[in-house]
C-alpha cells in the first residue's frame, strides 16, 4: 500500500462537476492499494501517518503531527501508484489491486483514519474520475510504502 502525503493549507476533489470533499490544513492522502495488501497494511500506514511530524511549532521546525495541529484528511485512491514503468513508455498497473480487494481496503484505510482523527474523512470516488485541487504548503510531500516500511 502506497500514500502519497502532501501537506496542504487547503484541498478538494471534484466528480462530475460536483465537489465531494475537501478540506482546509491537513493531508491529502493519494492512496494506492496493492493486490498482495492487506489489514495489516492499513494498519501501519495509518500509524505512520497520524503521527507523522511534518507540520511547523512556534519556530518553524517541522515538530507537529496531524494530531497536534488538529489538522484534517483528504483520501483520494489512485492505482497509478503503482505503475510500473519498467519496459516500454506506457505504464503496466498489474501490481495495482482489483477493485474487490481494493475497494474494502480503502474503506477500511479511510474508517481507520477517521477512528484516529476522531472525526469524518472526507474521501474522492473510487474508480471515478476525479478532479482533485490543492494548495501544497511548503510544499511538503512524502512518500510511504507499507512493503518498505520506511
């Protein structure tokens, strides 16, 4: 399971002209989930997430978690994630899970990111196609793989 967190003053998603989420300062989690993924993927991910310190204190070192700040969290899924670009220029997503698998964990991922929040996360549509806007502040972007751990 990979997430692509990017700090942000403000993001939305967008679906067939309508805005489905949004939020103010926070994450903008990019969550693309892996065929072999599983709960304990979800698991650590939202472990490292949560506490993660990549949101400025009093004197502008990046000492805060989303937690400190009382910040928000806006899931989008994205199987491109997992593209693989290996041979050719056209991407191969076979790694990228199947919407039966899929769609359970990114449910599971968004119920377990809202318990840790103790509120709501509002999420983009699986599978749709999606409009998401951001203002990226910092910018600070980070990339987190359950199967690397780090």
């Amino acid at each position: 399971m990979r997430a692509v967190l990017q700090r942000v003053s403000e993001a939305s998603v967008e679906v067939g002209g309508r805005i489905v989420g949004e939020i103010r300062a926070g994450f903008l989690v990019l969550l693309g989930i892996e065929r072999d993924d599983g709960p304990d993927d979800v698991a650590w991910l939202v472990g490292k997430i949560l506490p993660i310190r990549v949101f400025e204190d009093e004197e502008g070192k990046m000492n805060r978690s989303l937690l400190d700040i009382g910040g928000d969290s806006l899931v989008v899924s994205q199987f491109t994630l997992h593209a693989r670009t290996r041979k050719g220029t056209r991407p191969s997503f076979d790694r990228a899970a199947r919407p039966e698998v899929a769609v359970p964990l990114y449910g599971r991922f968004v119920e377990a990111l809202a318990e840790g929040l103790g509120r709501p996360v509002p999420t983009g549509e699986f599978g749709a196609m999606m409009k998401v806007s951001l203002v990226n502040d910092g910018p600070v972007t980070i990339l987190l793989d359950s199967r690397a751990r780090e």
